[in-house]
C-alpha cells in the first residue's frame, strides 16, 4: 500500500474531526492536484469515502437526538433523484461519458470550494440574516418544497463535485431553519449527507469511476484521523481554524477555475 494515501486519509480525517467540514471539500481536490488522480475517479471514490465516514457521525447525532428526520427526508427526496439523473445524463450523453467530463467536473468543483469558502467565512452572518429575515408565521408546505428544492441543487453539485454537502448543506439550513438550534441543523445535515453520497457513489462505481483500492488505503488513514482530530477538537479555537480552512478552500477552488 501506498503510505501516502494513508496519511492524505488521516490529515484530511484529522481536518474533520477539528471543524466538521472538510472531507470532500479537501479530499477531492487533494487526489487531483496531488495524486494525479482523474476528476472522475477523485469524485466517485471521495463520495463513498464519504458515505463510510459519515456515516458514523450519523449515528452519534442520531444517539443524542439531534437529527431532525423530516428535514432530513425532505432533502433526500430532492437531492438522490436529483443525483441519479445527473450522473445518468453526463454518462449517456456527455462525450466521452463521466471519464470524459473532466473539464466539467473541475470546474464545478472548483466552484463548490469557492462557495464552500465563502459559506464559511461568513457563517455567522449568515446565520444571522436568516434568522432576521425569518417570517414572523413560518409556512411549512413552503418551508418543504425549498428544502426539497435545496435537497435537488445538493444533489447535481455533490454527484459532479462530490463538495456541498456539508457547508453549503448547512449554510441553505440555517435560511430554511432560523429557530432551529445549531446542532440540529449540523446533525441532519451529516444524516442526509450519507444516503445522497452513497448513492451518487454507487452511480459512479456502476460507471466505473471508483478506484477500491484508493479508497480502502484512504479509510485506513482516515477514521482514526477523525477520531483523534474529534478528541482534541475542544482544545483547538474554531475562530483560528475556519478561517484557515477556508482560505485553504478558496485557493484550491481558484486555481482549479483558473485551469479551465
């Protein structure tokens, strides 16, 4: 095995652990840029990478009661339609199919990192506008169809990008949802999160855009890079690390757009 997918999968596990984004945000544009891995491939085994270690932040959000269900269904009945039809249309339709989409695939990628930055740089404002512009009566067959809306945007931008998910999934939260607290918000978000990766992850294995072994020796860095960066989270101030993580973000994101 290759030491260095191990330790990507550990600093990248770590990342996460500390901030709660960062997986796909990172992971990604680490395997293109560094690895020379093609766009395709990067996306398709990062979303199942994804699908795994979410999966148990699911389960510990899900164990405290901070999962809000019907926010959570809502999104998935926009965003894995949504996802499935994506991959199909660029596969049958696309020249080349999904291997031939690299151009695409950076750019939007690129795009998702700059909004991702952004999303974070100025979540708390943010957080405050929503809850500003909130209605004073909300309307929850309205407040449903946006979230479904929100679920399908969510949906095409994570299958050609596998980056949106997390951040952004949370920043279009916070509009949606102003009174709900913080940690609600961040533990639906995780939980749709895992049927929307797997199953654009399971589109791009069926295309045959993802690498096992890449994501195998990725696993085994990451998950106790997650588990370490959790324990030693409450020592680190997220003031210092978000900003970093973002500007990290936005120069990947600039630099992939620049390539196109």
């Amino acid at each position: 095995m290759d030491l260095m997918y191990p330790l990507a999968g550990f600093a990248v596990g770590a990342i996460v652990g500390l901030t709660g984004v960062g997986g796909g945000s990172l992971m990604t544009p680490l395997l293109v840029l560094l690895f020379g891995v093609s766009p395709s491939v990067a996306v398709g085994t990062d979303l199942l990478y994804a699908s795994v270690t979410k999966a148990g932040g699911t389960l510990a959000h899900g164990l405290k009661g901070t999962v809000d269900w019907s926010i959570t269904r809502a999104l998935a009945y926009g965003s894995i339609p949504a996802a499935a039809l994506t991959l199909f249309l660029v596969h049958h339709f696309f020249p080349g199919g999904i291997g031939g989409a690299s151009r695409l695939i950076s750019f939007a990628l690129g795009i998702a990192l700059v909004l991702t930055a952004i999303s974070l740089i100025f979540r708390r404002q943010i957080q405050a506008f929503g809850a500003h512009r909130a209605p004073a009566t909300p309307n929850p067959r309205r407040t449903f169809w946006l979230t479904v809306l929100t679920g399908a945007i969510l949906g095409v931008l994570v299958s050609i990008s596998s980056v949106g998910a997390g951040a952004l999934g949370v920043t279009a939260l916070f509009f949606l949802y102003p009174s709900l607290p913080a940690h609600r918000i961040v533990g639906s978000d995780i939980a749709h999160a895992v049927p929307l990766t797997l199953v654009a992850g399971a589109g791009h294995w069926l295309v045959g855009s993802v690498d096992w072994y890449l994501l195998g020796s990725l696993l085994v860095g990451s998950l106790p890079g997650i588990w370490i960066g959790s324990q030693v989270s409450a020592r680190v101030p997220e003031k210092i690390l978000r900003p970093i993580l973002a500007g990290m973000l936005l120069l990947i994101g600039s630099k992939l757009i620049a390539a196109n």
